[in-house]
C-alpha cells in the first residue's frame, strides 16, 4: 500500500524524471539530424550503391567514434543510458559540431564540457585586425582563467610555437606548468608561477561554482605537483602592469613591459600586450616578427 508521503516523493519527482527523458528525446533528433547532414566523402568513406541514408549511417558513427554499434542505436533511440565525456567528445568530432553544437550536445546529455570551445563573442573582426596592427610587438587576448582565446603573429612564436599548440591546451597556466617549451623560455619562471597561481585564486572567487574553473584547477592540480604546492599556500594577487623576460628560440632575451587592455568593465577578457622594454628587445621582436612572417618552419637554427 503506497503511503502519502511516497506518494507525495513520487510526485516531486515526475517532474525530473520527464525532463530527463525529454533531454534523451532531444539528444537523439540532435544526433540524427547531424548524422544526416554529414556525407560520407567528408569522412573519408566510400558512397556505395546502396545507401538511402542522405548521410552517414549510425554502424558508420559508431565506427568513426570508437563505440558499439548498439550502444549508437540505444542513444538515437532515447534510451535511458550513461553516456560518458569521452564518448561525447569523440561524436563531438565525428559529427564536425561546431562551438555551439558541441556546447548543446554536453548540455542535452546532462554533461560538463572537459574541452569548452575557447571562442569568445569579444572577439570580433576589429579586433583581431588590432592585434595584428599592434605587430611586431606580441598580443594575445586571454580571459579571466588565462584561456588565450587570440593573438598575433608575434605572439605565436614568443614562447612556443603556439600554432602547434591544440586548442584545449592554450592556457597559459597549463602552459607554464606542463609544457617544457613554454617553460624554458620564461626567465623568472619560480616568480611568475606564483604571480599567475594567486591571481588564478584571487579570479576564480568570482567563478567558484563554474565547471570550466573547477576542471581548470583539477586539471592543474593533477598534472603539477609544483602547482599543487603552490595553490595551497593560498596565495592572491591582482591584477599589475610589470616588467617580464623571456627566452626566445629565435632571437634571444627579450625584456617586455606587460600591460592588459580590459574589454568590459568587469575582469574578463583583456588584450595583452608585451612592449620592449629597451632598443635591443625592440630589434629582437621586429626580427621575430619577420621570421613569423616568413614562417618559422623555414628557420632550421634556434639562437643560443
């Protein structure tokens, strides 16, 4: 016999339990209609003579993305299963989605993004034509997480060949902490981790709850045990205009005074600018710019 207060249990919960299920309904049209619109020829897949599907088939999704071809079909059918970030990555990419469509995809299936897009709507055609006009001298916008969501040609080949860097990784945290290139071409590289940790800290009070932040710092915290003992000291800092130097491949020692441009009135996206700080560093980062120009790919020696 069924007491009120289970009645009552049963009730509140109808409400989750349809939304759920209208999620699993919207992934599943989400999945076919992006399925469709795919031909095989973008793929790398033979058409044959026989396929009515006007796109991929769902045996040919799973393949591309390394899952079971019955688990495919459960998640098109709205099936009530588990569906980890890995294997929504891999449809993520199988499926060609773009920032948005990704975005909607992790959102449907009721999961966090590990890869948010690192698009940013304050990056506009004007301003990347800024950043470009600021050339030779280094510029970058990053965000509030140090995510650098742009940035010129000079900038590209300061402290690493950042074109070569894959998107989810051009942070400037997980670069001076994991990357040995990145690293090696910071001169102060003891004091600038403990700058950047406490004003990452002092940031991310405003961001507690948001999952792109937590992943940041878990993914830190994981993967440098140097950041790990720098982070809890707990240490905050804000924001400061100051003299850096770095160790370039190219041209050599580069002094630059730091400046961030704010876009908004609140602390988020900011352009970055690096200005020599003496004649010498000016010729150095005019000599970096023409090898970016020329294309550093073509420079088979590094300066010593």
């Amino acid at each position: 016999m069924t007491t009120t207060a289970q009645t009552t249990t049963q009730e509140a919960a109808a409400p989750a339990m349809r939304g759920s299920e209208i999620r699993r309904h919207e992934l599943a049209a989400f999945l076919r209609s992006r399925r469709e619109r795919i031909t095989p020829e973008q793929v790398g897949l033979p058409r044959g003579v026989r396929r009515r599907t006007p796109g991929l088939r769902r045996e040919e999704v799973a393949q591309l993305s390394a899952v079971g071809v019955t688990w495919y079909t459960w998640l098109e059918q709205a099936r009530n299963i588990q569906v980890s970030v890995q294997v929504l990555d891999a449809l993520a990419r199988t499926l060609m989605l773009d920032g948005t469509e990704r975005a909607h995809l992790f959102q449907l299936a009721g999961a966090t993004d590990p890869t948010p897009a690192t698009r940013c709507p304050s990056i506009t055609p004007a301003l990347r034509a800024l950043l470009e006009q600021v050339e030779p001298f280094p510029a970058c916008v990053q965000n509030s997480k140090y995510d650098i969501l742009a940035y010129n040609r000079t900038y590209a080949l300061l402290l690493c060949d950042l074109d070569e860097v894959p998107a989810e990784d051009r942070n400037c945290l997980i670069l001076s902490y994991t990357h040995e290139q990145w690293r090696s071409s910071i001169v102060h590289l003891e004091e600038t981790h403990r700058l950047m940790a406490a004003r990452f800290r002092a940031s991310m009070a405003g961001h507690l709850a948001e999952p792109g932040w937590k992943m940041l710092l878990k993914r830190l915290r994981t993967q440098s045990p140097e950041f790990r003992d720098i982070w809890d000291r707990h240490e905050v800092v804000g924001a400061s205009t100051r003299r850096k130097e770095f160790r370039n491949r190219y041209v050599g020692r580069v002094t630059v005074d730091h400046t961030d441009l704010w876009l908004t009135p609140d602390p988020g996206p900011r352009m970055v600018t690096y200005t020599p700080a003496d004649e010498e560093s000016r010729e150095r980062l005019e000599k970096l710019h023409d090898i970016a120009l020329r294309g550093a790919g073509n420079c088979a020696t590094s300066h010593e």
